[in-house]
C-alpha cells in the first residue's frame, strides 16, 4: 500500500475512516462543502493532525493545492515556480530540461515565461499541477483540480493523472469527469462516510443515508445527477 488511515478522526468531521490507498489506483472523494474532503488530503499530507487514529505514507507524494491565486505581484515566473518544484533547494539551479518537459506534459509552455500572478485561474492550475509531479511522485493529492479548467483541459487532466503511476486522491464536487477512471470512491456525509465502487455508493439509499435526508442519485444523458 501507498498510504493507509486506521480508524482515523478529525473532530468533528468525520470518524472511524479506515482505507489504504494502493499503488496506481484512483480514488475520487466526493461529498458536500465543509464535510472534510481538503482536511482530509491534509492528514495525509502531514498539515493537519488526526484527533485518533493513524495514518502512514509509503513514498513520494505530489500536492495540488485547492485552488486559490497566487499574488498578483508575485514576481516569479510560472516557470519559476516549476524549476523550485524541481529544485526546491538554496543556490542550486534546477535541470531546466526536466523543467521545459513537466510543462509540456500539463501544456503551460506557451505561457510559462509570464509572472505567474497574472496568469488566469486554469493557467496557474496547470502549474501547479507541473510542481506536483515534479518529484516522480508515487501519491498525487488532488484538491478540486478540475475547478478553473475548461472542458478540454478537464478531460486532458483526467487523463493525465490517470495515465501517470502514482496513485491519486481527487478531492471533486462531481463523479462525472473522473467516471472513466476512478477504481473507488469516499463519499463523506454528514452523517458518515462509505468507500466502495461507483455502483456501490453512487445510490440512492447509500447516500440518503449519508446525508440524513431523502436524496436521489439519477442518470440524465449519461451523467449522475445528486438531487
Ligand atoms: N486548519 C483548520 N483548523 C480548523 N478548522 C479548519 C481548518 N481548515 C478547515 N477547517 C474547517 O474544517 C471544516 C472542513 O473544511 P474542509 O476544507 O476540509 O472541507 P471540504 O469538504 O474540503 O469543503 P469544500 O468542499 O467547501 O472545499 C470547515 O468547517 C473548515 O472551516
């Protein structure tokens, strides 16, 4: 395994979360705002604490932080940020052919050279998302990472995560993009958690259930639709 929680907590958000994460597999968390999804990938990270339980990491993880801007004056480069990503320590000067190749692989060549606090949302997303993979990581944590992207850019990020080795953890607020990839979800309710196959917790009673309330999970044109 990659990386395991045994029976772990973050009062007061949720509790008695056991699940390891194998390598190469695929894991999408879903559930509603403020239930612990980002609190979670923090745990595993090492930024926050359990308040019981345990969790362990077994290899390199790369992070895509939830989407926030970097400073508008922020005065490095998008391409900057990527060669410190590779590079992170003092005086030494990162290989700048393995900087051009992670920006190549999320398509962020063309706007790179720019300072990376004017580039748009998507664009500072697709560099963050060049820093997570720069250390070969063996976990990817993603936070939302689909949030600012278009379409295209969805599907192309989809891919790529799942195309690479490492295993992932995708924070999303929507099963629908990573459909086609993902090997398990966590759906964390406020009334609980599951993990299990898409056809095993995307029902109606397992999430009612999670909820505390009357919720239906319908197909229209091919989506899932929580209502
Ligand atoms: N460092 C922290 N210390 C204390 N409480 C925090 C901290 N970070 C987040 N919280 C709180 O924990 C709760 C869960 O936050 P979290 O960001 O994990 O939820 P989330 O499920 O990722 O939400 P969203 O879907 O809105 O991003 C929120 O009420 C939040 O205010």
């Amino acid at each position: 395994m990659i990386a395991e929680l045994r029976d772990a907590a973050v009062a007061p958000l949720w509790a008695g979360l056991d699940l390891t994460i194998e390598p190469g597999e695929f894991v999408a968390v879903l559930g509603p705002n403020g239930v612990g999804k980002s609190t979670l990938l923090g745990t595993i990270l090492g930024s926050r604490r359990l308040t019981s339980g345990s969790v362990s990491v077994n290899g390199r993880v790369g992070f895509i932080p939830q989407q926030h801007m970097f400073p508008a004056d922020l005065p490095v480069r998008g391409r900057d940020l990527v060669a410190l990503a590779v590079e992170p320590r003092a005086m030494r000067r990162a290989d700048q052919g393995a900087v051009d190749k992670l920006l190549a692989q999320v398509g962020a060549t063309s706007f790179a050279d720019r300072r990376a606090g004017v580039l748009s949302g998507g664009q500072q997303q697709l560099i963050r998302q060049a820093q997570a993979f720069a250390q070969d990581p063996e976990l990817v944590l993603a936070d939302e990472p689909l949030l600012s992207l278009d379409p295209s850019r969805q599907r192309e990020t989809v891919e790529r995560l799942a195309a690479h080795p490492a295993a992932v953890v995708c924070v999303t607020h929507s099963i629908n993009p990573v459909l086609g990839v993902v090997d398990r979800v966590l759906y964390i309710g406020p009334e609980g958690h599951v993990v299990g196959s898409v056809d095993e917790v995307m029902r109606s009673e397992v999430l009612s259930e999670l909820y505390g309330t009357r919720v239906d999970v319908v197909e229209v044109d091919g989506r899932m639709v929580v209502l």
